[in-house]
C-alpha cells in the first residue's frame, strides 16, 4: 500500500474530507465563519437547553443503537460547486443511489435547496421524499442533523451538537440549523447538547457505552477550555450513557479529525466491530486501526462486563478502483435500516467478498447492500456520514 494513499497529504484542494490539509487558506475562511454563524456553541448552548424549557438532566431518553427500527433516514443533497467543484456531478449520483436503495427498505427524506429540489428528485425516484424547507450546505447529514432519543414508551426528542463545521473549517450557516430546524419540521422538542461535536464522532450501544476518539472532540476547535470530565458528563447526559471509551485519534489529519464511525462500530449492547487493516499497512490510519481494536478488546462497558469485539477486514488500497488521494475505504461506515445493511465496495473483490460476509454474520436477516461509491469515497467519507437515522419511538 502506498501510504500517501491513507494519509491524504496530496489531495485536491477544495474536494477531500481527508486531505483537506492541503487546501491552501481553507482553515482560514471557515474561521472567518465564526462571527457569520455564531461560531461554537454559546454559554447557555454548552450547559445544555432545550427549546421547551428543559434542561439536559435525567430525562430517561437515551440514543437508541443502530439496529433499533427506524421510521426514517434523513440526507442531505450536495450542490455546492465551491466545496465539490468538478466532483459534484459524481457525489450527486452517489448519493442518489444510497438513497434509492435505503428507500427499498425504509422511508427515506433529502434535504435539498429550494433550487435544487427539482435535480434531487429526478436523481433519486419518486420512492424518495425530497424537500425544499430546510436549506443545507453539503451532504454530511450524520454530523449536520438531529440526534434522536427515545425513552421506551413511545417519547422521543432530537439532540443537536451545535455543528460548527468539524472546526470551522467548512461553509456551516445552514448546515449549523439543519439539527434544530428538522427537529422542528417533526414537531419534536429539540435539545442543544452541552458540548461541540458530530454524529460521526460518537458510537453508541444504548447499554450505557459510548466510543470516540478525543483527536475529535477534546480539540481546542470545538470544545476549547473542557476538560475530558467534562466532555464525557456531556456526552453521557445527551446520550443516556455512563461510560466513553476513549480512543487517542489522529488530529489535523482529516477534517474530522478523525471520526469513530469509519473505524470502530457498536454492534450491540457490548458487542463492536473494528476495521483491520493488512499486516503490512503501516500508515497513520492503519495504525489507528489497530490501537482502536486493541484499546476496545481491553475495555470493559458501561455494565461493567467486558467488550467482544470483531474485525472487518479492510481493503487492499493497491486492488481498489479509486486512486484519489484522499480516498476513504471503509466498510465499517455502513448503514443500517430496517432489514438491510448498506456498505460500500471498492473494487478489491477478495477484500469486498470478506466484508459481505463479515456484515451477514454480524446481522443475521438483513441483507447486505454493497454499493460503488466512489466519488464521495474520494470526497472522504462513506454512507453511514451521509446518513442519519430516525428511531421508531
């Protein structure tokens, strides 16, 4: 494997959540965004409010897992030429199809710009439901939208980060409102978390266990002055948990700062899933991959009994398709939805084989969607960080 291949030091400005490092003065505009979008969250925001009144205490509502049965999925619709540039067209295809082959199985809603609504719905098809009220500056709906929460008897809220472009980093104004104002299009109270994070950043198993790496949430660009208590009280009380497992990450590397859900996964309630890398990758993010696994075979959850976890092995960057530099070859960033996982293939077939195996034995009765996504694999990232869950309450 090359290693410049995992560590994105040459990608196309403007274009690579992974090698965003190498966009000359992008660190600089989005700080500029600051005073335009309010910057990070404010005093109140951080201690934790809710729009009805409430405040972030014990409330009974925690974060289901992912396997939970879903009412919905939430996207967004990229058409943004100034972030995606000459791969917006591909990134579009991407995402439709992710969509319309979520929709075989679940009801699927896409956030798109009132000017874009009519190419958003000629893309994906009639079975996805795409709206015009909720304006979005790109695609990355699991780190712009509404967390939601369940309390087990039919309650449900929405929980907001308080996005503030992964650091400033990237055009976030509406991005910034997508959490609130989807929680409002739903009628559901809406809660501002006491902390500066994404979706992507944080696994949950809904038994008390949270999983993140602090490269991406103990970073002086979303939580300056917090210390890891503090987070971790925050985390839990927005989550329903009680513990973190805390892995040590790779900060400036990616725009994310490198982001849970695209190595480490909950399966269940302490059960979880790693991406392996092959024994000679021996890169930052390989690396990463094997600490993570490491630290989490090691760890106990929030029951107190220990942690069984799995591998899914990763691609042969040599085998794969895609030769962008800034390429993001996880199958671990799956998606799940009622009855079906949906991963990503790469082109290495021995490698995308093995995968299909891995999820059908990991969740047994749902099939197995494995889709070309390239283009937004070359932007970054994966399915399950273009998508958002909502849980049936």
């Amino acid at each position: 494997m090359n290693d410049q291949l995992r560590s994105g030091q040459a990608a196309t400005a403007g274009v690579g959540r992974r090698g965003f490092l190498a966009a000359a003065g992008l660190a600089a505009a989005g700080a500029a965004l600051t005073v335009a979008t309010g910057g990070p969250a404010s005093a109140g925001q951080r201690r934790g409010t809710a729009t009805d009144g409430r405040t972030l205490t014990a409330t009974g509502l925690v974060v289901p897992i992912d396997t939970a049965r879903h009412a919905r999925t939430w996207m967004a619709w990229p058409d943004s030429s100034t972030i995606w540039r000459s791969k917006l067209a591909g990134v579009q295809s991407n995402i439709a199809l992710i969509a319309k082959t979520i929709a075989k199985y679940e009801p699927v809603t896409m956030l798109a710009n009132p000017a874009s609504v009519s190419k958003a719905r000629s893309m994906c098809g009639a079975a996805v439901t795409v709206i015009g009220d909720i304006p979005v500056d790109d695609c990355w709906m699991r780190d712009t939208g509404p967390v939601f929460r369940t309390d087990g008897a039919g309650g449900f809220d929405a929980v907001g980060f308080n996005f503030n472009g992964w650091g400033n980093r990237q055009t976030h104004a509406n991005d910034a409102l997508v959490a609130r104002r989807v929680a409002a299009y739903l009628g559901v109270p809406f809660t501002a978390a006491g902390l500066v994070t994404e979706g992507g950043a944080v696994e949950t198993d809904a038994a008390g266990t949270l999983m993140a790496t602090r490269s991406s949430i103990l970073n002086g660009n979303r939580n300056p002055g917090m210390s890891q208590a503090q987070v971790e009280a925050a985390l839990c009380t927005a989550y329903g948990a009680t513990k973190v497992i805390w892995f040590p990450g790779i900060a400036g590397q990616d725009i994310t700062d490198d982001h849970v859900d695209a190595t480490s996964r909950f399966v269940g309630g302490g059960t979880a899933v790693v991406q392996a890398p092959l024994a000679g990758d021996t890169d930052v993010w390989s690396n990463d991959e094997r600490q993570q696994y490491q630290i989490l075979s090691a760890a106990t959850g929030g029951q107190g009994t220990p942690i069984s976890v799995s591998r899914i092995q990763g691609p042969d960057y040599n085998l794969i398709r895609s030769t962008n530099p800034s390429f993001v070859g996880s199958y671990a960033n799956y998606y799940l939805c009622n009855g079906a996982v949906i991963s990503a293939q790469f082109g290495d077939t021995k490698a995308d084989a093995a995968a299909r195996t891995t999820l059908a034995r990991l969740f047994p009765g749902r099939t197995v969607e494995q889709l070309n996504i390239d283009n937004l694999g070359a932007g970054g990232g994966g399915i399950h960080c273009v998508t958002q869950q909502q849980p049936v309450p």
